[in-house]
C-alpha cells in the first residue's frame, strides 16, 4: 500500500497529542519491553505498529487502532503480517471505537458475501 508523498501540516496541538500517546509507548519498549522479551504473534511489533499508527494516523485514530491491535495479540487473537491502516480519510465522531480493526482481515470477496477472511 503507497501512501502519498506529500505530508499534510500539523499544528502544535496534534504534535503535543502525538507526544504525549507515542511516550508510554517508548517508555514500554526501553523499559518492560527489555525485561520480558522481545516476543510479539504480529509482524510488525505491537509497539511498532503504536508508533506508526500515531504517526499516520494522529493520536486519537492511532490510539484507536493501538487498542484494538492490543485486544488482537491476546492468546485468542490472531497472528501474522498486520500492516497499519490509512484511515485519514474516516469520520466516526460519535462512534470512535470504529477506528479501531478489532479483527485481522485479509481481503473481502463478493463470493463470501464479503465477509471477511482470517489470515492463517
């Protein structure tokens, strides 16, 4: 998936907010993240795949989708390639738990009714 070559600007209120969610991220991966081992079910790592979705996505849609990549590595979730979104462009104000994709999907095809399929 490319994403596009120009950056939109920021203002100084969303780079405190993304600051302020991506620091209990580093602070995890240098302090805990050490002690307990590196071991993770998905590629890239939880706390990569945190610092990216902030970085793509801002603090609220990327917290979003950090919570609900967390609920996925638990025993009964899922495993393998889960690349980070692009959801810029989605709007759910009122539902913000939408952001998140609670589910590891692969690719929808009209044979299935689109639902979507799990990775193995």
């Amino acid at each position: 998936m490319s994403r596009p070559a120009t950056r939109q600007s920021t203002s100084i209120g969303q780079k405190i907010a993304r600051a302020v969610v991506t620091a209990p991220i580093l602070a995890y991966r240098y302090t805990f993240s050490g002690l307990v081992g590196g071991h993770c079910r998905h590629l890239p790592t939880c706390s990569d795949y945190a610092r990216e979705a902030v970085a793509v996505n801002g603090a609220w849609r990327g917290g979003w989708l950090t919570l609900a990549r967390l609920w996925r590595c638990s025993p009964w979730g899922t495993h393998g390639f889960d690349p980070v979104p692009d959801i810029r462009g989605e709007n759910h104000p009122f539902a913000p738990w939408r952001y998140g994709r609670w589910r590891l999907c692969s690719e929808r095809s009209p044979a299935d009714g689109g639902k979507a399929e799990r990775r193995a």
